[in-house]
C-alpha cells in the first residue's frame, strides 16, 4: 500500500495518471453520487461528486461555511480535538463566513480584482515574470521550475499587492503546513500563529502609515469600520490564496503541458487560444481537491439523498470537473473544448474573488515561460516527480527541467 493509498478519498488521484481524479469518484458518479465517506480523524461528510448537485451546494445558501472550518479535516491527537483548537478562527476570513458578514467583508476588496485592475497590473507582472525567467536560465540546465518559477512569480506580487516586505516572513513554508491535511496540531498550529503574527505586524505598521497598496487603501476607505484583527485575516486570505493557487498551477500545469505536447506548442505559439486553454488547463487538472466543508442549517435532499441539519457536505471539484453529463470527453485535455463553465475556481457567493489577477498571471505566465524556453522538457522520469498530495491544493513538490 503507498502513501498516497491511505489518503482519505477526496485527497486521491488515478495511479496511472496523475491529473485525474481516482477512479473510485467515476464509479460514485454513477452509482452513489452522493455517498457518505471518512476524512482524517475518523469523521464521515457526505460527498458529492456529480458536477450539477456540486454546483447546487456551492450555490445553495442553507449549506453554511461558518459552522466548519477548514481545519476539521486534520487528523485529531487523542488529548485534545480540533474543536478545542480552532474554536477561536481568525476575524476577517471571510471564506469561513456566512452573509452578512460575509458580504461586508468580501466587499472591502472586490474592487481591487477588476479587469480594469488586472490590465494596470499586468506590465509590472509581466517585469516579474521576465525577471524570474532570467534567473531560471542562470540557474539551469536543470532548474527547478517550482522554486525558480512557479512559487515566486505569484508571491512576489502578491505581497507587492499587500504591501508586505516578505524578508524574514516564509508565508509559503507556513501555507504549506498548514494546507496538509496530514500535518499534526504540534505543527499545525505554530504554523497558524507564526502566519497570523507575521500579518498582524504588517497591519499595524499599515495602519499607522497607510500606503498605496491593498490594505491600505482598506484602511482609508472603511478606517474604524474594519478591526486590526479583521484586517489580519484578510490579509491572510489574500497572501495564502493569492500565491498558493497559482504557484501550484503553473508548476502541475506545466507538467501537464510537457505530458501533451501538441497543446503545448499550441498555447506557446497562438496568442488567440491563451484564454480558452489555460481555462481548459485549469478544469483538467483542478488543483483544488475540494470546496470548504459545508454544514447543512436545515435537512436538505440533494439527487435524491437526504441530508440532515448538521450534517457536514464536502464538494469534489475534481470530479465535478470530470463529469461526463457537463463535459464530452472530459478525460482530455482539449483546447478545443466548446467553453463550459467548471468549477476549479468554486460557485455561488464563494466564488473566488481573486480569479481575475489569477487569469491574468497564467494568461502572461505560461506563454512566457514556453516562448523563453521552448525546447522546455522534463529533467527526471515522468514517474519520479513528486507530489503534493495531502495538501489541499494539489500540485508538485519541485519540478526539475531542462531545455
């Protein structure tokens, strides 16, 4: 048995391939598409794994966010419970919030994802791109794509974004600890607090001196009306989401381009399919393993299975993503594909807010990246590349290349 056969269900990818969903979601598709399944530490959630009742969770406001945080997944030693843990979540995690607060919050910085936003940023993303790419070429043949590409050009302006100096401040480490459902409370909770005191800093020299940059402008806007540890967890949000996301898209991404090389050549040469096909690219290898855990607030019947007030729900994208009643031939990447909503970037009201400066970093990042290295190839086997498997979002660990 390998390691990756002890992950609970939701974690799980193909052995043969590692861009798709386990078989066994095929199989609840079509018999039990919404089952009951265990999760580390023993406690069961219903599953659900076709793409329309997916859609109508995510989108069904009698299924709180608030009630679950997202650390109920992690294993629980036997002299304490998570509950005791992660009673206290952190002000401002606007995720982990039903509306109204939810709204109040989430409004605060949806104006600073626009497109008009994004085509502002877009120069000075398209510098740090060039930059990294200068210093992958110094560096290699082979380089690691992970940590000379894909982890920096996200966290970089990000923290630009934020205003935040990252000097001394290993937010990616600390993000990676605690998205790893198999981290233990000895691990996971430092980790929380180094995260939080790190931005807790940063928002106390922010409000003392407000600058141009994202909390900043938070500040000016709604002074009183947003608390320090509000802005704490925002910020939080933001830096965690802001990198993670496409850090590991671009590095899972690319192996997945380098494993389809017709794709591949297409998306580095046609500027005019780049929309459509990081889009596909997206769907195909649905970095999130999951949505936020769910509790029903009412007994609520869903494809026939009822589930009861209380009762947790936990959305498989992947399989969602893979559903052959949404998608021909979902099993392919194809850029082709007639455009179809997917749910990679999550439904409803928790819809990701960040997903414009997402597309924009992928739409610059991977042509640029295929156009500087066009020869690109993997410097390993296929079969030696490893995998962050138990982290929340999927991705590789490194991905050494050679051109």
């Amino acid at each position: 048995m390998t390691a990756a056969d002890t992950l609970p269900l939701p974690y799980r990818r193909a052995a043969g391939c590692p861009f798709d969903p386990d078989p066994e979601f095929a199989e609840l598709r079509t018999t039990r598409p919404v089952s009951r399944v265990s999760i580390n530490g023993g406690d069961e959630v219903w599953l659900i794994t076709r793409f329309d009742d997916a859609r109508r969770v995510l989108g069904d406001a009698r299924f709180s966010s608030e009630l679950t945080p997202l650390g109920i997944v992690l294993p629980k030693p036997e002299d304490r419970t998570l509950a005791d843990e992660l009673r206290s979540q952190q002000p401002g995690t606007f995720i982990e919030c039903d509306p109204p607060e939810h709204t109040r919050l989430r409004r605060m910085i949806a104006g600073e994802f626009t497109e008009q936003r994004m085509r502002a940023l877009r120069p000075r993303f398209t510098e740090i791109v060039e930059e990294r790419l200068d210093a992958m070429a110094a560096a290699g043949p082979p380089a690691d794509l992970v940590a000379l590409f894909a982890l920096p050009v996200p966290s970089m302006l990000i923290c630009e974004l934020l205003g935040l100096d990252a000097d001394g401040f290993d937010f990616a480490g600390l993000t990676a600890i605690m998205t790893d459902v198999m981290s233990s409370l000895e691990t996971l909770i430092p980790a929380r607090d180094a995260l939080r005191a790190g931005m807790r800093a940063h928002v106390l020299a922010t409000r003392a001196d407000p600058g141009d940059n994202l909390l900043g402008r938070v500040i000016r806007r709604y002074g009183s009306e947003v608390t320090d540890e509000e802005l704490v967890g925002i910020g939080n949000l933001l830096l965690v989401a802001g990198h993670e996301t496409t850090a590991n898209m671009l590095g899972i991404g690319t192996l997945a381009l380098l494993r389809h090389p017709a794709q591949l050549a297409r998306l580095r040469d046609d500027p005019a399919i780049v929309q459509s096909a990081v889009d596909e690219l997206v769907r195909y290898v649905c970095i999130p393993h999951h949505g936020e855990i769910r509790t029903a607030t009412a007994d609520v019947l869903v494809n026939g299975t009822l589930i009861r007030r209380g009762e947790q729900v936990l959305v498989s994208l992947p399989s969602a993503n893979r559903d052959p009643a949404r998608f021909e031939r979902p099993d392919e990447l194809d850029f082709d594909r007639p455009p179809r909503t997917h749910l990679a970037y999550g439904y409803g009201i928790h819809h990701c807010v960040g997903l414009p400066l997402a597309r924009m970093e992928m739409h610059v990042a991977f042509p640029a990246l295929l156009k500087r290295f066009p020869s690109l190839k993997l410097a390993i086997g296929f079969d030696e590349v490893s995998y962050r498997r138990s982290n929340v979002t999927y991705g590789v660990r490194s991905l050494p290349v050679t051109w």
